[in-house]
C-alpha cells in the first residue's frame, strides 16, 4: 500500500477525549465481579466506547482520530502495567481532586509483550478514516510520573523506558500502524537533563519507519529550540492557544512538520473559526502550510464532552475555510510523511 495521502492542513485529535457518562459509571459498576469476568466485560465496553468516539470524531469531520483513550487512566498508569519492574504503592493526587496510581520502578525493568497493538487493531476496525494515531506515553514523561527505588539515577530509567516503547512502536509498525505519537507533556518542566530526553527520545524511534511525532506542551518550547533538528521524529505538535499564541515564533526556522494547537483545553469558552483562522495564518509565516496539522492543545480528557464537540466543530469550520484559500494557490493535498524534515 502506498503512502496516504491527507488533504492540507489535515485535522487531529492529539490524544483524548472525553469518557461516555456511562463508561465510567460501567467501570466503577464492575468492581463487583470476579477479576477475569470483569476485565472481560471492560474490554467489550471499552470497544464499544472507542466505535462511539470514532465515529463522533469523524462525523465532526476529523481527518485523523485517535482511539479517544478512553481505555486509559492518565498519565502512564496504562502503558507501564503491562511493563515487568513497576510497582503501585496507591493513588497520589494530582492537581483539584484528580488522583493517579503513580507507579514505582522496583526492579529492571522488562519488555512483557505488545501493550497498544490489539488496541490499534480495533481502531483500525472501527474508523473509516484511512489514518489513524496511535498515542504512547513518551521515555522522559514516564520517568517524570514514576518513582524510582531501583535504578542509580532517572536517567537510567528513562533509557530502559526508551528501548522498550522502541519495541512497542516496532510491533505497532509490524501491526500496520503508520502513524503514532509520543506524548512528552512533562519534557519541559520533568527535573531532568534535557540533551538527555532528547537522546532518550532518539532512542525510542530508533529504527522505526513510520510516522512518529512528538506532541508537547508547555511554556518554554525555546528550551526545546536547539534539539528541534536533533530529534529524530516526523513532527512536534505543540500547545500554544493555552499560551494565547505568544509562542508561535519558536516556529522561525523549523524545518519539521508542525501540529499546531488552536483550542485551549484548559477552558471551557469555545473558540471563534476566525481567531482559529488568524492563529494558522499566523502560523504560516513561519512554516509551509504543507508541514502543518491543526489540532487541540493537549488531550481533551476533562472537558465537558459537548464543550469539546463544540470547539472540534469551530476548529474544522476553521480549516475548511483556509483550505479554500489554499485551493485557489493550487494546494489541496499532502502525503503522509515519515521522514524528520519538512520543506
């Protein structure tokens, strides 16, 4: 099969979206069954969920879904459960009156076997879209959200993290996946060497060919300007509506593909189709409108589910408007790229 092909400015879902009302009544309803009947009746939800989710995301009229991850837990309770070494002591809060099972790094830790691939499977089953993304946790993100009793230092962690989502995104590209993002939303603020995410970044893409970028949020992305040709992904996508757009300039130069963030996810006021126009535009004169996705900030997990309906609709009413503004300049398509630079 050849490379896809999206239409310009393609639409993205970054990571998550908010949870069916009654998937999560399910879950907490489920507590009174036996261990292994309740993981099954989870799983036939948790797919049920996922079809509604894709389906409300495509009618809506994105380009590229995700699975929602709707079977997951933030941040990286889902992805290290299923990693021999970790450990969960208990709930730690983690801001209002959200709490997560932070894990412990208690031995060495071991590859078990593929984590996401029978979830892509299933959202490849259930989209129409021809692409869909994957979304993983990312080395330094998982580190940040760990605890550590076994290793010598978290960066010694961090790299072990790294070679296996190294052997994860390999059996997602064996699986058919062609496009999968790695979530460093703590890579600007985690209490770690920066060179030393990078590397660990690196290491986690390393001989992997498919699409794989990068999503990160924060408020210091010129921290992160100096690595940008250094990392070895398809595409950074940033948060910046959150930040009202004041860091669009670290775009000056970027030779890699771009997921701009156009809606807060912090918020519950929906934005306008023309601030989202201006904000890309904006964009623009920074980077070829052929190097950039439109998507939201960050994960739209805590958003009430029509406030997020609602502000997916006004990015999507945005880019259908620009896109007939770049129709008129001959450029309605663009392919799917795997490679780490943009023109």
């Amino acid at each position: 099969m050849g490379a896809a092909e999206l239409p310009v400015l393609p639409t993205a879902l970054t990571g998550s979206y908010p949870k069916p009302v009654w998937l999560r009544a399910l879950s907490r309803g489920l507590k009174m069954y036996e261990n292994k009947k309740r993981l099954k009746l989870l799983r036939e939800a948790h797919n049920d969920a996922v079809a509604l989710v894709v389906k409300e995301l495509e009618d809506l009229g994105i380009d590229i879904p995700t699975d929602g991850e709707v079977r997951r837990d933030p941040v990286t309770e889902y992805l290290v459960k299923k990693i021999y070494g970790f450990k969960f002591y208990g709930p730690v809060r983690m801001w209002g009156n959200h709490y997560v099972m932070k894990p412990v790094a208690v031995d060495k830790l071991r590859y078990l076997g593929p984590i996401l691939v029978s979830d892509y499977l299933h959202l490849r089953e259930v989209a129409r879209s021809r692409t869909v993304k994957v979304t993983i946790t990312g080395p330094a993100t998982a580190t940040d959200w760990s605890f550590n009793e076994y290793y010598s230092s978290r960066e010694e962690l961090m790299f072990d993290l790294a070679k296996i989502i190294n052997r994860e995104l390999k059996n997602l590209e064996e699986a058919g996946a062609e496009y999968v993002q790695l979530n460093e939303t703590s890579l600007l603020s985690a209490p770690l060497d920066l060179e030393s995410c990078v590397e660990a970044i690196n290491e986690a893409v390393k001989g992997v060919n498919i699409k794989v970028g990068l999503h990160i949020y924060g408020y210091s992305y010129e921290r992160l300007k100096p690595f940008f040709d250094e990392l070895e992904v398809s595409q950074l996508t940033l948060g910046l509506a959150g930040y009202s757009f004041k860091y669009l300039k670290v775009l000056d130069g970027i030779n890699k593909e771009v997921g701009i963030g156009v809606v807060d996810v912090q918020a519950y006021r929906v934005e306008e189709p023309d601030e989202i126009i201006r904000a890309v535009r904006k964009a623009m004169r920074y980077v070829h409108p052929e190097c950039i996705y439109v998507n939201p900030d960050s994960g739209m997990r805590y958003l009430p589910r029509a406030v997020a309906r609602r502000k997916l609709k006004s990015m999507i009413d945005a880019v259908i408007s620009l896109r007939e503004e770049l129709k008129r300049r001959g450029l309605t398509a663009i392919p799917l790229r795997r490679t780490s630079t943009c023109p």
